[in-house]
C-alpha cells in the first residue's frame, strides 16, 4: 500500500503556472522560474483595424483564458492493473463574419430613412384634398415636421376648404439632388387639428425653428400619417411605407452637408470619382464620364455615361458606416488611395466589386 501511494503521488500532475499554488520557499526552482518569466506582447496588440473593404474570412471563436480544471477528474485510476488518464474533452465554435460588400441594395437607407430625409431637407409641398364639390384640389404649401416626422402646417380659411365629413388629404415632397435626380415622397392621411394644449405648443414650436416666424396658433394643422409611398426619381417605382415603419425612422444623419461633399468631390475629385466605377464596380463598358449624385452613411450614388452616351446609376458603398462628415470624408480618402493603389498594381485585388446597375437615360 505503501508503494501505490508514493506511484499515485509522483504519476498526479503538477499545479498549473498559472494557478496561485506554490510552496512557499524561496528556493524553489518552480517558483522562481515562474517569476522569471517575461510576459510575451499580444501578437494583435498593434494592429490597426483595416479601412480596406475586404471580404473577411472565417475566424474562430478562440477562448484565451485559462479554464478553471477540476483536478479530481485527472486523477491517474488504475484498471486491470494498468495506469489509465481520463482523457481531455473539449470543442471549439466558428462563427462565420458575413462579408462587407455583397450587393448594393443592402447598402442603400430603407424607404422610410429616405422619406424622412426628403422632408427634413424640404420645406414646400403640394397638398392635395377634396373640397365639397367633388373635384379634387391641389396646391402648394409650406410645411414643418414634428419629432415623428409629421407635416405641420399652416393654413388660413380660405385654404381649409375640404369637405368636413372627409379630411383625407395627402402631401407631395419632392427633392432634387445636386441637378442628377429627383428622389420625392407621397403622405396620405387625414388633415387634423390640434385639441391639446401641449401638442399645439410644440407644432408651433416646429414652425418656428422651420421658418423662424411666429405663427397664430388657430392656423396650425398637421397631418395624421396613415401612409407614404417613396419613390427614387422620376419614372420609376415605388414603395409604401407604413406609418409606423415612417415614424421610427431616423433621417439620414449626412443630410445637412451631403449636398455640399458632392460638390466639393464632383468639383475636385473628378478622377477619384472615375477611378471608382473602374475599380470598385463590375462594369462591361468604358466609362466616359462619371459624377456622383448623393452621398449617405452607408454610401454614395454615381451616375456613369458610357461612349455610346447611355447612363447608368452604381451604388458604392463605404467600408462602413458614417456619422459624420468627417467621417465621410476620411472614407473617401481611403477609398481613393486604395483604388490609386489597385490601378497601379501596388494591392492585390481582395474586394468583391458592385455588380448592380441601373439604367437611367438614353440620349436619342
């Protein structure tokens, strides 16, 4: 008995050095090895995260830290007179990363962002209604929007002039954009008067920080949104968007400088511009002439004419998402640089080009 305890205590494995065991001597080899040992730098502590808009590959989910071990089930046992180690169980978990450029309709604002952008920048309208007669009535109006993204308006009694058993209305907003396209939007609903008190402070409120004009608060209305139909440009489908989809959604967050970045690129980056339909879009024509439209959080819009004068639009997305125009802007940068690098043959190309285009206009 003897013998099996002095096998069974030399055969069970030594503590972890990482655990808080040790004997407490100062001369013990194991321990004074262990604080000798320098602590090796993280081979990913330097590493800045990439501004390139790769497809990424799979990682494993790696879990780093040491588990805690119950020793008791590496007890060595002893069976048919022979020494048997319960072997180690484990697994490991990947979780795939979806790649950043897959389509360009996944990379465009939703319906509803793009309805709340149109009327945030825009401050006149036509409002149509049905007066008494029958016939239906429409004309142009000024208009503010509250927090949910509802038409605020002032109207006279001359311009009330709807049936009062029939207050549907519906209010068309359009807007253009830097002269290459008309994106504009529909909201159908009832025509209301505000009946409490706080309600019509804050409608006034918004036609005041709209047009910075005090306003009588007998001539305030706003429209009880029931739905919006959104359309891109002229000539093209639309969409409906629900009143509740248009109430949560946020106007996009570039919309009070976007008009200016366009300029300022389309007026100095031409060649940027151009460079980008050649590289970043899969296109099977040469490319005459490019300009950029708009420009959102998740991209920017180019109208491209080809040598045989046809015009197509190519969404190209950002790396990732903006807030900011500085943001915007330092995306641009990037992308320039590595377009200018693929061009020249200085980087491989690792990104999977926009293959979706849309016919525009073609010139007779």
């Amino acid at each position: 008995m003897k013998s099996l305890f002095v096998l069974t205590t030399l055969l069970s494995p030594s503590p972890s050095p990482s655990s808080s065991f040790h004997c407490g001597t100062t001369s013990c080899f194991r321990c004074n090895a262990q604080k000798m040992l320098p602590h090796a730098p993280s081979i990913t502590s330097n590493i800045s995260p990439s501004l390139l808009p790769t497809v990424q590959l799979l990682k494993p989910s790696v879990f780093l830290s040491r588990p805690a071990i119950n020793r008791s089930s590496f007890m060595p046992l002893i069976k048919n007179n022979k020494l048997w180690v319960e072997p180690l169980r484990c697994s490991v978990s990947v979780v795939a990363e979806p790649p950043r450029l897959e389509s360009a309709d996944k990379h465009k604002p939703f319906a509803a962002e793009l309805s709340r952008t149109i009327v945030e920048l825009s401050s006149v309208g036509t409002l149509s209604i049905l007066p008494q007669d029958g016939s239906p009535l429409g004309y142009g109006v000024r208009f503010a929007v509250d927090l949910n993204g509802a038409p605020v308006l002032c109207l006279n009694e001359f311009d009330v002039r709807f049936s009062p058993d029939n207050r549907r209305c519906s209010l068309h907003v359009q807007l253009e954009q830097c002269g290459q396209r008309t994106p504009q939007c529909t909201i159908q609903g009832n025509l209301e008067k505000p009946v409490d008190k706080t309600v019509l402070r804050r409608l006034c409120s918004a036609w005041k920080k709209r047009f910075n004009e005090e306003v009588e608060e007998s001539c305030i209305y706003f429209i009880d949104v029931e739905r919006v139909l959104q359309i891109e440009d002229y000539a093209q489908d639309g969409v409906w968007v629900s009143s509740s989809e248009y109430a949560s959604a946020e106007p996009d967050p570039l919309r009070d400088c976007a008009e200016r970045i366009v300029d300022e690129i389309n007026t100095h980056s031409k060649e940027d511009v151009h460079r980008f339909c050649n590289i970043y879009a899969d296109l099977d024509f040469q490319v005459l002439d490019a300009k950029m439209v708009w420009v959102d959080r998740l991209g920017f819009d180019v109208h491209v004419r080809s040598v045989h004068d046809d015009v197509y639009e190519v969404r190209i997305p950002f790396p990732r998402q903006v807030s900011d125009e500085k943001g915007a802007k330092s995306s641009f940068n990037g992308m320039s640089q590595l377009a200018w690098e693929v061009e020249k043959n200085f980087h491989s190309h690792e990104f999977r080009k926009v293959k979706h285009l849309k016919k525009v206009t073609k010139s007779n």
